[in-house]
C-alpha cells in the first residue's frame, strides 16, 4: 500500500490510528478542516496548525477553476466533492495539487431519492471509482480512497462497499450522507456500513458534522471527518463549546467579562471577552471572523484529542457520557 | 509632566526619543497603527505587537458609540478626530478608555478654506483645548496633548502655536494637514511650524501618510504619525515596499513564485508567493486582508526603524537619498 495505516487500539468499534503521508503523521480519529480555495478561511496556515489539525482538505473543482491547478502547490488537502470532470482529470488534478490523500471522482447522491435512483447513481460513481483507480499513479505517502455511495439502503451500501474492496483502495470513505437524512438515519447507515469496511484501511465520514455527529461516528469505527461547520459558524458569529452552541452577536454577551470558554486555551478564549467578541461582531470587524473561526477549530481539535485519549484508556462510554451530560447543560447562566 | 519624553539624539532637525507611557515605551519616530473600533482591521493584537508596533490609535467618536466607552478596555489607544462631543465629555471618554495618550477636542479645518474662515476654526479649537487642558486628570504615564490647526496659513499657525504653548501641554499635535493640500504645502507648513514647538516635548503630525511623506517629516522634526494607509490598503491588494507600491491583483503577479519583498520579514513574504496572494484576493479571501495588512503595517514598522537607525548614526541624509533611489527604481521586473 502507498499510504500506511496503523491500527494502535479500539474501544468497541471505535478505532485509534495513525496514517502517515508524504507530508507528515495524522493521528485519528481526525478532523480535516476544510480549505475549499486553498485557505482555511480566516485562519493562518500556521494558526490552523496551532490548532492541533495535521491535515486539512481541499476542493479539486475550486482549485481547478481557481487558481488552476498547475499553479498550486501546498501542503496535505484532501478532495471533496468534484463535477465536470472526467474521473481521469480528476485524480490527475489531486496529483497536480500533490494532494496526500486523493479522492474517487464520484457523484454524491441527492436526497431525498427512491431506491432505483440511488442505485444507479450508486453504479455511476463505481464505474467511475474503477477508472479512477487506473488513472492513480501510486507513490509512497500517496494514497488514493473509494467513496461508498448508496445512500441510506443497506443493500446498496453492501453491493457499494463490495465493490470498492475488489479495486481496492487505500482508504474507503462514506459519501452520500448528512445531506439531510438527520442524525438517526446516519447513524443507521454507519451501524451497517462501517464493519463491511476493511479493517486496516482508514474509514473517512465525508462532510460531518456538528460535535455530536463525530461522536457517534467515532463511536461506530469512523476515522477522519471533514465539515464547514467550524469555520463557516465562526463567520457567522457562532461558537462551538463543551456546553453547546452559542451566538456571540447576542445582546445577553454584551457586557459580559468572561470568555467563551474558560478552560479552552485559543487565542479567543485566553484574551478575550464576550463582551469584546460581541463588539467585533457589531462592528463587522474581520477580527471577528479570525478569533471565532481559531475557537472552532481549536475546539473541534479539542474534541478529536478527547476522543483519541478516551480510546487509547478503553474509556469511550464514560468519555461520551460526560460529553453529552455537558453538552446538556447549555452555556453558563448570565452573571 | 505626567507623561515623559527623553530626547536621545538628532539629526539636523530629525529627532530621536523616547516616550514613557503608562502601559509601556514608545521609541520614536514612531508610527501607529489606527485601531478605529478597538481592533487594528484583521489583525490579531499580538501580530500588531510582533510588528514592532509599541502604541495603537483609538478613535473616541467611533468608541464612544459602539462598544460605549464604559464598556471597553485595551492598551495605549490614541485619539484622533471627534465630532458631536463636548471638549469636557472627550477628554471623559478618553480617560474611561484609559488612553495614555488624550487628545483635545478640536476641529480639522476643512480644505480648501481662506484664511478668515481658518482662523475662526483655530480659535474655536484653541477654546476647547483651554476647557479639555481644565477637564482633564494627570496622572503618571498618562499625557494630554494639544493639536496646532491653522491651515496653510503661518500667522495662523504660529498663533495657534502660542496659545497652546501658553496652556501647556504634554505633547503637540499638528492637525488639518494630509487633507488634500499636497505634499509641498504639508512640508511648507511644518518647516514653518515644527520649530516652534517646545523641543522638549513629542510632536504628532495627525493622519500622515505615506512613506515618503514620513520621510519628510520626520527630517522635519515630527515623532509620532499614524495613518489608516498601511491598513486600508491592506484590504484593497495594495502592498508597500522598498521598490514602491504595488497592486497583487494585477495579472502580471499570477504566475510570480516570488514573495512581495524577499528581504521582508513578515509572514506574507516569509511563507507566500505573488502568485498565492493574487489568488486569494481574485477569491475574495479574508486570508487576502490578514496577510497584505500584515506586510503594510511591517513595512511601515521597518520605515521608522530604518529613520531610527539613522539619527542615531547621523546619517539620515545618506538615509534618505537611498530610501528614495530605491522607490525610484518601481517594482521587480517580472520573470
């Protein structure tokens, strides 16, 4: 294989492990976050890297329309979704972009859709998967991953799954979900599709989630996730806590002298207040954007380190149990 | 006097000095960078310290309305323009800001403007200046400054220079220039004005400018400048440099693997291409703003450095003449 994957411990079904790439060591359960144009918005390559993330993703059809992808060089992305590309184009595009982790071209099946539909879909992206796989120049530290499609039909995912492993890849993703489905049909898919997957590959949830989502994901054998939501909330005056969500452009942060989060050590919690974060946001300032988005991705990291710890001390349970019970309790009343 | 300044050595009329505020020491010539709304546009605080930074300008018209003075809490802001305030309630909200720095309530003198309706304007910031000098609360490390207006007019200004002379005040500002005059007229008003003013305190010449306008002024015996160029700029692909200004977003910069300024120290030119920097501003990314800010707000920091080092060894004129030939030379040929 050109992409090692080493499996280090589980706690049930989740899985503690280590993929080492071209360009460096990731240790999962890993969240990727996004760099849809070759930046993670509002972040600092290097502020992304602070924030514990040792990988990030990147979009091959973006890239390709801009800035073009033989112009590009960085570290580490890994593709999302692509249309308008032959499977052939695509994988040259991911290796132009010297892409670690390379992506089948696929079509990501809408929702919601009848059985038929999602089957032929479904058969589309396998043929597809199939091309691309020939079209991939291994390297060592390069790897290239099959997208399971099939959407929320066991039978699909089954047949999906089989014949992924027949090409053969070096990781296996599950595309096609949390595009509306809801928490419960996602977890339904994962209970049956994630233990046909094989065993010493990495497992990539594409596209999730919210903090509960990963939870449970990891929770059901999933190893690396990919999501907006950290970067897109942290534009939009939103931040991610061990309590909950909450909206900073909110008058009750107004004067409020305490941080985000006491015990989170970013850059917005250590020196900043509620009460400034919320005067940003009033103000429209870009600073804004810059402190949320680095509290997001810090504590999305945050949550990936927990996870990883809990597994490796065969504690999961208690670990999701204290989660879910903070979570609960909602943000700290007013002063 | 509530607020010291150390005169360290000169060059002609160029000064070199040293400001000790309540929150820290200001080397001068010294620039700062205008945090309009309690921040510096899409600057971490810490990057504009590792920029070499030492004090930021606050605005009280703009504070005052939003956060509300009260309310807000940050390190060594200065104040420049007001409107809609008593001279009293000014100098009130500059100390709730806890600006080391207080500056009395004038008007700027509008531009174009003859000399009747000139001197009406001073006089009437002269008054204020007498009631804020009345207003205001000295204590150590905290200073309050006049500002000397008049226009283009010497009578004027030499009169406005006397009454402020005869309140007395911890540091003279030079205001209504920079506002449309040109640069010949700005420098013909501070060769007449600059030596007036006590040579034992800092003198401020508001809202300039360009580099080679500090240039200028500094050989004209001026300390302190702050400007919202190197800033602004910053957010319109406007980079300055060495070789003179430049737009990344031009086309010729889309293929350029070279940084802005390869002797530039700065995170934009350290780690990022022309090429780089061009797409993220084609792609409207805040990363675009974070980074050119960053270079300007640097490039001006090694501007007072480099005026610095100069009166220091006595060879400001050689200085200058090199500072000049170089942004006579315009930008790097392309490849």
């Amino acid at each position: 294989m050109s992409l090692s994957f080493e499996l280090l411990g589980s706690d049930g079904l989740a899985r503690r492990g280590r993929i080492a790439t071209a360009h460096g060591t990731v240790e999962t359960p890993a969240f990727m976050p996004v760099g849809t144009a070759g930046t993670v918005k509002a972040m600092l390559p290097q502020s992304v890297a602070e924030t514990g993330a040792e990988i990030v993703l990147g979009n091959t059809f973006h890239l390709m329309l801009r800035p073009g992808a033989e112009r590009v060089a960085f570290r580490s992305p890994v593709d999302g979704t692509q249309h308008r590309l032959t499977p052939e184009r695509s994988i040259e595009i991911q290796n132009l972009l010297d892409a670690d982790i390379t992506m089948s071209f696929d079509e990501c099946t809408t929702w919601p859709v009848e059985e038929p539909a999602a089957a032929s879909s479904m058969r589309l992206s396998m043929k597809w998967a199939e091309r691309g796989k020939r079209a991939f120049a291994e390297r060592p530290g390069y790897g290239l991953f099959g997208i399971v499609q099939g959407s929320i039909f066991p039978a699909l995912r089954e047949e999906s799954v089989n014949s992924l492993t027949a090409i053969g890849f070096d990781g296996y993703a599950i595309g096609g979900l949390a595009v509306g489905e809801g928490q419960p049909l996602m977890f339904a898919t994962l209970d049956r599709t994630a233990p046909m997957l094989p065993r010493d590959r990495p497992r990539y949830l594409m596209g999730v989630g919210r903090p509960a989502d990963i939870v449970g994901a990891v929770a059901r054998g999933i190893d690396m996730f990919d999501c907006v939501m950290p970067t897109r909330a942290g534009r939009t005056a939103q931040a991610f806590t061990r309590r909950g969500e909450l909206n900073l452009r909110n008058a009750r942060h107004r004067d409020d002298p305490r941080p985000i989060d006491e015990r989170c050590a970013c850059p917005a919690c250590k020196s900043h207040s509620r009460a400034y974060l919320h005067h940003l946001i009033r103000a429209e300032e870009i600073l804004a954007s810059m402190l949320l988005t680095w509290h997001n991705l810090h504590y999305y990291q945050d949550l990936m380190r927990g996870l990883r710890g809990a597994i490796e001390s065969n504690s999961l349970g208690h670990w999701i149990a204290a989660f879910q019970g903070e979570q609960d309790l909602g943000d700290i009343p007013p002063l």
